[in-house]
C-alpha cells in the first residue's frame, strides 16, 4: 500500500486489508510505504489512527518508510493510493515484471489526500475499505 507520506492513507490502507484478510483466514502480509520522506521513522497522523480504532482496527504501531525498489522483489502486488502516487512507483519499475504489479488500490478512482481536512478521514477509511474488500474478493 503506497501513497505520498505514508501517515494517512497507506497506513489505514496496511491496517484494513490485513484485518479483512485476517477476518477471511487469507495468510497475507501487507505492508505500507511512502514515496516522500517527510515523515519516515513516524508513527501514522493521529487522525488516521483515531478513524481506525474508531472501526476496531489498530494501526498505532506502524512506522512510516519510503517505498523502496526492492518492494517489488518483496511483494506480489503493490497498490497505489492516487495517479501521482502510481507514475511516482512506476517511475523505480527496472522492468516490465515490476511494472505489472503496480495499479490503484481503486479501479477508476483514486483516494484522495486527507492530510488538509480533518473531515476527510472517515470517507477516506470507507473508500479504502471498499477497495480492500473489491481486492480480496478477486485474488483470495
Ligand atoms: P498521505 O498524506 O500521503 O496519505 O500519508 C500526506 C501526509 C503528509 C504529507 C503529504 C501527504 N506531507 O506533505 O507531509
């Protein structure tokens, strides 16, 4: 799960598919990162934490990193929060292999940057939810 600062959308997008995948017996290890370094060694935003707990998900011990090429040796699927996001990944992709593994977590929307609007979080925790759930009804 890759967005820009890896403290508000990435880390609810790590905590929720791991919590369904769990719920659904999926051995699965998700993972977050971030393509800016702002925040790396940080906890997630508060707020992102707050909206999780608020859905019984905790996300409090998670620490912020930067997306790294060796991710895609490490995972069969790296998912992308907004376009800027995905053309930030593909741009690291050696080869076509890494290429295809990359796309948005949502089909034909991306999930938008939270980190201005305190309001946003909990559309934002719905719109990834609804992503994670899309994701593991197809690859499970
Ligand atoms: P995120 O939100 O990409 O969902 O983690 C952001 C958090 C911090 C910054 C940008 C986006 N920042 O510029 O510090």
């Amino acid at each position: 799960m890759v967005c820009l600062g890896n403290i508000c959308r990435s880390p609810l997008a790590e905590g929720i598919m791991q919590h369904l995948a769990d719920k659904q017996g999926l051995n699965w290890e998700i993972d977050s990162a971030g393509t800016g370094d702002w925040h790396v060694g940080q906890g997630p935003d508060r707020r992102s934490v707050r909206t999780a707990g608020e859905h019984g998900i905790d996300i409090s011990r998670q620490i912020c990193r930067l997306f790294r090429r060796s991710d895609f040796d490490e995972f069969d699927h790296i998912l992308a929060m907004d376009r800027s996001n995905l053309s930030n990944i593909l741009a690291m992709a050696r080869n076509a292999n890494d290429a295809n593994k990359v796309s948005l977590l949502l089909v034909d929307q991306i999930v938008p940057d939270p980190y201005h609007d305190d309001r946003q979080f909990e559309p934002v925790f719905n719109l990834i939810e609804e992503g994670c759930h899309a994701f593991i009804d197809r690859y499970k």
